[in-house]
C-alpha cells in the first residue's frame, strides 16, 4: 500500500508525516490534560494508538482505509465503516480485532496489544468513547514541536519520471533531486544532474536532443524546472513560477516554448531559449497532473485531477474545447504519433481515446482496462501499441485501435510509476516506485535489462518543520480526494 506516485511521499515523507501527526497528539493530550476530566477520554487510549496503529493508520498510509490520526477519523472508521460503537466495547471492530476474533488481528504482523492496553480501550470505549474535549475535536490542531525522527534507514528513491533522447541513445531517469542520464543498451551512468529542489517529477528533451528540461519542485512552495545541456551536463537555466510543484513538463515540437502543469491548478508556457516566463491557462479547477504538445506543436492538451482533457490552442492561448468523459482524475495523456487522437488515463481505471477535431473531439472509445488507477501511458512511435501501468502492479501491451490486449507483465515488484518507448519503437523502459529500472523488448515483452536499482539508496535529512506540514498538508488533501489507494 503506498500512494500514488504523483504524490511520493516516500518512507521518508512517511516517516515524517508520522512525526506531524505525533506532534498532534502531543499538543492533543497535553490540552487535555490541562483540562482534566473524571471519565476516561479519547487522551487515555491517544498514546497507545500513537503507539502501536499511526504508523499505517495515518493520512499518509491509510491502510484499510482507516487513520486514526485525530478523534473524528477515527470515529469514522475505515472502509468497512465504523470500527467503534460508543458504550459498546464487544460489539466494535477495532476491539475484535485487537483481540484476534476479527481477521487480521491488529496491530497487522506485530504482537498484539498488551491485555492493559485492550482493556483501556476497551474501557473508554464503554464510557461513551468521547472526545477530547468540546470543541477541540474540530479546532486544527497544529503541529507545536516537530519530534526528532530521522530517518535510520536508507531509502532508494522511485524512478518518478523517464524519457528516452530524441535518438535513443540516453535515457534520462528523474527521482529524488537529481536526473541520471543513462545508457540504455547497458543500463551503464553516463551522469547524474543534481541539485533539484525536491523529486523530478517530468522530463523533457528538445527536439535537437541538446538540452534537457527536468521538473518539480517542493510541494505547496514552488514549481521548478532546471534546463540542463545534455552533453557538458551544465546547468543552462532555472525557471520558477508556479507556486506549487510541476508535475508535467512538455517541450514543443518546433523547440521555442516549455509548458508545465502544476498542482496549483495551472499550466505556464515559458520561452525555452531565454526561461521567460509567457503565459498562464487558466481553467482547471484542479491539479494539472500531465501536458503535451500535439505532433504538429498547434496544440496543447492538458489532464487534471478535475476529471477532464483540455485543448489549447498553443498560438493564441486559448482553451479550445473540454473533454470531460472521465469519471475521476487523470493522471497521463499522450497524443497518438499521427496527432489525430489522444489517450487519457487514471484513477477510474479507463483507459479513453478521443478524435480530436479543431471545435470539438469525440469519444471514440474506452475501456476499463486495468484493476486499479492507471499510472502512466505510452504509445509506440508507429502507433499501433498503447502500453499502461497500473497500481494493479501491471504492465499492459494493448493494440491502439481497439485496446484489446496483447500481452500483460503482471506482478510488478511496485508499482511502475513512468513509462518511455524508445525512438525506434523496441525498447519499453520501466520506472517504479521501489526505485527500479527495467527494459522490455516491445515485440516479446520480454525483460532485456535491469531490474536495475536507478539511484543510489540516500540518507534523507531531516526536512525543516514547514517542509513536513506542506508534505503532509498535501498527503491529506490527496487523501480526500480519493486518492490515496491501498
Ligand atoms: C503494520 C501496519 C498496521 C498496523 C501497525 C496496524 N494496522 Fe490496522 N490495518 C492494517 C491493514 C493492512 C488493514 C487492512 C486489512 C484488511 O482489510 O485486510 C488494517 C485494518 C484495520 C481496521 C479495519 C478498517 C476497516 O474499516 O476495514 C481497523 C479497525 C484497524 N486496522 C485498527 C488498527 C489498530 C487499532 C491498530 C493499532 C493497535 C492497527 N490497526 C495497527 C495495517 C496495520
């Protein structure tokens, strides 16, 4: 269980959301404490959830859909619905579950609860199962001290983005603050660009393959996009503009503009040569989750947590039409190699392909075509295959024309997160959350390189305590949105 990967909290913003969530409680039970109470309330059982069920029970983890990270969310209960009945200890879930008479036994893979622990709890829960105090439950509740938990552990950062150069002999590979260039024949380093604010999240090389365009930013604070030379590996430029990350970056066919989408709701194009910034779209109501430029650079299409697919026209800046058949976010769009059509995937697990016309584009089919969200597309050079990843840990191979399938890699060890087909239609490369790379045959699907760990595992610093409240701050908000999956 994890979450998807536009988001990344990885285990480090996990950790650390936990660390914020500690903060709450810790500000939680001392208001209470202050007031003093005769019946045991919600600060008698606060510890011990803190303790022993945070860790997957947070926003950021929400395992069986349950987060026991304030008062309310734990009365709401999870996925199956409450999980405690005021008054009633023997006939709540939470308890049953303590006790092993509902599987799995909580907490999940450890010891159970020591019997004084079950009995507190079970206690609270048949004095009514009240809160902390009146009012406070819906008061936000900041974080007043940031506990030091850093991170033992070394975590190998998700291949967040990958994108082949324009003559296939470098795949350029974005994760936590740095882009490795690598050879696809061999899997072999030629460099890493370092120095990115937080995860690159999108990738683009202009069309001459001279310059590199890598993009992120730190969450809630700021988009970023670096312009790198791809063959003395300097750094050209720095572009910041939006006030939340990018999440997509696109460079036209024609080499003169950038366009990035941002979870602030946004998309920029900026003049590629100087850095400039152009021009604002205004008109999703939500994060702009993927860009891209159609084939003939006459076009913009935009896909956004908003459920829809816009059409710019790249000249003038103006929204030309909306489609809006998804049921839920998207979060990948690709134009077909002839530009006649775009696919468009993502949470409601439908893969939707459009004619697109100059005043309209028209369904022309979907499908749902995987088990889970849809977490990125590719569509080969010639056409005739669109590949999806799924967080259903596959890889599917479907003819473009009438999405029936024709091969499935399933069993992913993570979920593959980015997807590239080289210039030359042969090679699928794979990025996934656990931070591996593969290469697949396109023809065979078969495995020709990696898996390959892409970076290596780092030590994460401890983030400054505003860092950790954005982070966490925009965990929950995804949450809410739905999307957030187990
Ligand atoms: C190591 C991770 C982990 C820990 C620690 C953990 N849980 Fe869970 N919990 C899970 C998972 C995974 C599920 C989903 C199980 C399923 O649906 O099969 C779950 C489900 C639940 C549910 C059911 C939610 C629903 O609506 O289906 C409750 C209640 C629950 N946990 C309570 C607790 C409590 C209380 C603790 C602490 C004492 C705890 N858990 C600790 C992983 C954990």
């Amino acid at each position: 269980m994890k979450i998807r990967l536009g988001n990344w909290p990885t285990l480090f913003f996990v950790v650390f959301a936990f660390g914020v969530a500690m903060g709450i409680w810790l500000a939680a039970s001392s208001a209470v404490r202050a007031t003093g109470t005769a019946s045991p309330d919600f600060n008698t059982v606060a510890p011990i959830l803190q303790k022993n069920c945070l860790a997957c029970h947070a926003s950021a983890t929400k395992m069986g859909g349950f987060i026991v990270e304030s008062y309310d969310s734990l009365m709401k209960g999870g996925k199956d619905g409450a999980a405690i009945v005021p008054g009633k200890s023997d006939a709540s879930r939470l308890v049953e579950m303590l006790e092993g008479k509902i599987q799995p036994r909580m907490p999940f893979n450890a010891d159970p609860l020591p019997a004084s622990d079950i009995a507190a709890i079970k206690a609270w829960i048949d004095a009514g199962a009240k809160g902390p105090s009146a009012g406070e439950a819906s008061t936000p509740l900041k974080p007043l001290a940031i506990p030091d938990i850093k991170p033992q552990v070394q975590v190998a950062s998700p291949v967040a983005a990958l994108k082949f150069s324009p003559d296939g002999k470098i795949l350029a590979v974005g994760g936590y603050k740095e882009v490795r260039l690598m050879d696809p024949a061999t899997g072999k380093v030629l460099a890493t660009l370092g120095g990115h604010a937080d995860y690159v999240r999108s990738i683009a090389f202009s069309p001459d393959g001279k310059e590199l365009a890598a993009a992120g930013g730190p969450p809630q604070r700021g988009g970023e996009i670096k312009v790198w030379d791809v063959e003395t590996h300097q750094i050209l430029r720095t572009m910041q503009g939006h006030t939340d990350c990018i999440y997509s970056v696109a460079w036209s066919p024609d080499g003169k503009l950038l366009a990035s989408g941002s979870y602030d709701k946004l998309i920029k194009l900026w003049e590629a040569a100087t850095g400039k910034e152009l021009r604002t779209l205004k008109d999703h109501i939500d994060a702009v989750f993927a860009v891209a430029f159609s084939p003939d650079g006459k076009w913009l299409a935009s896909g956004s947590q908003d459920r829809s697919v816009k059409i710019w026209d790249v000249a003038s800046g103006q929204r030309l039409y909306t489609l809006s058949e998804p049921l839920d976010g998207i979060n990948t769009i690709v134009f077909s190699p002839s530009g006649k059509q775009i696919a468009a995937a993502g949470y409601d697990k439908t893969i939707y392909i459009w004619n697109l016309g100059e005043k309209s584009g028209s369904l022309q089919q979907s499908l749902i075509a995987d088990e889970d969200s849809i977490l990125s597309l590719a569509w080969s050079p010639d056409g005739k295959v669109l590949v999806s990843s799924s967080a259903d840990n596959s890889i599917r191979f479907r003819d473009a024309a009438t999405l029936n399938p024709l091969s499935v890699l399933e069993n992913q060890p993570d979920w593959v997160e980015a997807l590239a087909i080289s210039p030359d239609g042969k090679r699928l490369a794979a990025g996934r959350f656990n931070g591996t790379l593969s290469l697949y045959d396109m023809g065979t699907s078969k495995q020709v390189l990696g898996p390959t760990l892409a970076f290596e595992p780092y030590k994460p610093a401890a983030p400054s305590a505003s860092q950790v409240a954005a982070e966490a701050a925009h965990s929950a908000e995804r949450a809410q949105a739905g999307e957030v999956h187990q």
